[in-house]
C-alpha cells in the first residue's frame, strides 16, 4: 500500500510517498481502508520534533514511528478476532491527535486502529468531513462541557473562532443553547457567522478585549492575547478555558502557557483553566449524533492529495488555515 512515511525530524521535505506493507491487525483493532484523514498542528510538531520536549515521546535524535495522521474516515476492510461491533463495509471515523505508529497513520491508503477509537460516520457526512472532527470536535465539545459547564442562555466568547476547533466550539455552544459571540479575522467573518455566531468580531477592527462587554465563559483557542486580557472580558466568575495554546518557543513551547493559567487561576475569583482533551469514543458518539440532529456541520477549508500531505503540513504550519485541512485518499 501506499503511505506517507519520514526517518529524520526536518521540514515537510523529509516526507516521502513510500511502497510499506499492509499494517497487522490484532484482535482489538479494525483495518480501515483510509478514505479522507485530517493534518493538526501535532503532525508538524512531530514532522520537526519541535518543541524539544517532545522528543521525549517521539524519539531523542530520530522519529521511532515514521507514520503520521491521527485522525481518519474510511471503511472498515477487517476486524480482530475480539471486535463486535464492525464489520466489514461499516463507514466509521475517528482517531486521536497524540503519537501513532505506523499501523494506525492515517496519511496511508490503510490503517491499523484499536475499535474504542472508532463510531460509525453519520450519514450526512462526507468522508472528508468527518475526518475533520475527532480532534477538534472532540476538543470544543470537552472545553465547553466538562471544563466551562456551558448552560443554556449564558455568553460565550469564542476566540480563534474560525480555526479548526473553533469551527466546532461555535455549533457547539449553540446547541448548548449559549449567546455565541466568535472573534476571527476580516476574511472568515462570514464562516463564523455562517456557523450560527450571534455576534462576529473582526479583531483587525476591533479590539474585543476594550470592548467592556462580558462575558461567562471564553474559549480561546488562538492564544492571541495575554491573560490579563482576556480577564478583561470574563464575568468576575466566570471561567477561561484555554484550548488554542501558543506554540513558541524551541524547548517547552506550548507548555509554558498552560502553566502560566494554573498560576493565575490560584490567584483571581475567575477560573482559568487549560484542556488536553483526551480520546473518548462516547463524546464521538455524542458529536456524531448532533450531526444526525442537523446541529453539526464540520467546516473544511482545503482539500489535499495524498500525494500533497507536504503541501497540507506547510500550510497548516502557517497558521492562516480556517477551519480544517484534510487529506483525500
């Protein structure tokens, strides 16, 4: 089969479409002939073995697994002798953002993934939209349920509205019944808006953390402004979850900001509180379902090869993506 694989930490030059063996299957796992897969900011992070810490997990001087993907749509081909509930044919979706092997990359034509990473793709959906969703849907969908105890009626702010969790933390909020109020730049406000955003903020106009509004809870998911600011906006009870985090820095990068939230959040009435969202195959359920209730559309911004996984990463690297950035296999 055919397969995205790289030996060394570098740029998306290091990427090679390679001729690899078909992955194994054990007794837990589905073999899924890959049909759409999705690019986040961790296959970068991983691609470069940026920020330095990371390279705890993935490997000092090399990458010890040589695949990347980590979200995918597709059709089951087989299942594990221990698996019930596939069977071959079975349209399904699902994945995680953290370190795969090989068997379970998603930029290949197949992957090898245990069957708790999996649900059946709602009906609705194409296969790119679908692959677009564990990862960020599973991560709005945690930083307004479990972190910020969204209820219906309240104001909710979402910064980095037109990102690819963004995308989904705005339909989310609205299901939830909140005053949905997006902040994204010139060109995506009528993305968010179309996404059910009772309020879009152009942050190139407008300075959203003068505006003396407040609000009850903030999702950010762009890490754009300080603290301090973003305390501005929030209710003197109210809760900032932090889900976009800042990826600066060559030695701890995206962990220097989490922990500065943990160390304001001992010190203000206000709860300050960062997410790592963790694999749930019942909140994919839960976010397939709302897709059959017509209340979730994933929002895709560009359509790769697989060929083009290189092309897909450099540009997810910019960090101008809207929405979700998927891989057509």
């Amino acid at each position: 089969m055919k397969a995205i694989r790289y030996h060394s930490y570098g740029s998306p030059d290091v990427l090679r479409l390679a001729d690899v063996d078909m992955p194994p299957v054990n007794e837990n796992d589905v073999l899924v002939r890959v049909r759409a897969a999705a690019v986040n900011p961790l296959d970068w992070h991983y691609l470069r073995g940026l920020p330095y810490a990371v390279r705890g997990q993935v490997g000092l001087r090399r990458p010890k697994a040589h695949g990347l993907g980590g979200e995918l749509a597709g059709v089951v081909e087989a299942v594990g002798s221990a698996v019930t509930t596939f069977k071959p044919g079975d349209e399904v979706f699902g994945g995680r953002g953290d370190r795969l092997d090989e068997r379970a990359a998603a930029f290949a034509e197949y992957a090898s993934v245990p069957d708790s990473w999996l649900v059946a793709k709602p009906g609705g959906w194409t296969f790119e939209q679908a692959a677009a969703t564990p990862v960020a849907g599973v991560s709005a969908l945690q930083a307004l349920r479990d972190k910020a105890n969204v209820q219906k009626g309240q104001k909710v702010l979402v910064n980095g509205a037109a990102g690819g969790t963004g995308t989904f933390t705005v339909q989310l909020a609205k299901a939830f019944g909140a005053e949905v109020t997006g902040v994204c730049g010139t060109g995506n406000v009528d993305l968010v808006r179309s996404l059910g955003a009772d309020e879009v903020i152009d942050y190139t106009t407008e300075d959203f953390t003068r505006s003396g509004k407040r609000y009850d809870v903030v999702i950010d998911n762009a890490a754009s402004r300080s603290l301090a600011d973003i305390a501005r906006v929030l209710a003197p009870k109210g809760v900032h979850v932090g889900v976009g985090l800042a990826s600066t820095g060559r030695w701890l990068g995206p962990v220097i900001r989490p922990l500065a939230m943990v160390v304001r959040n001992l010190f203000v009435g206000q709860r300050i509180t960062p997410i790592l969202a963790h694999n749930s195959k019942d909140d994919l359920a839960a976010l397939a379902a709302l897709a059959e209730e017509g209340k979730l559309t994933p929002a895709i911004d560009r359509k790769y090869s697989l060929t083009e996984v290189p092309d897909a990463i450099r540009y997810v690297e910019t960090g101008h993506a809207k929405a979700k950035v998927v891989i057509t296999v």
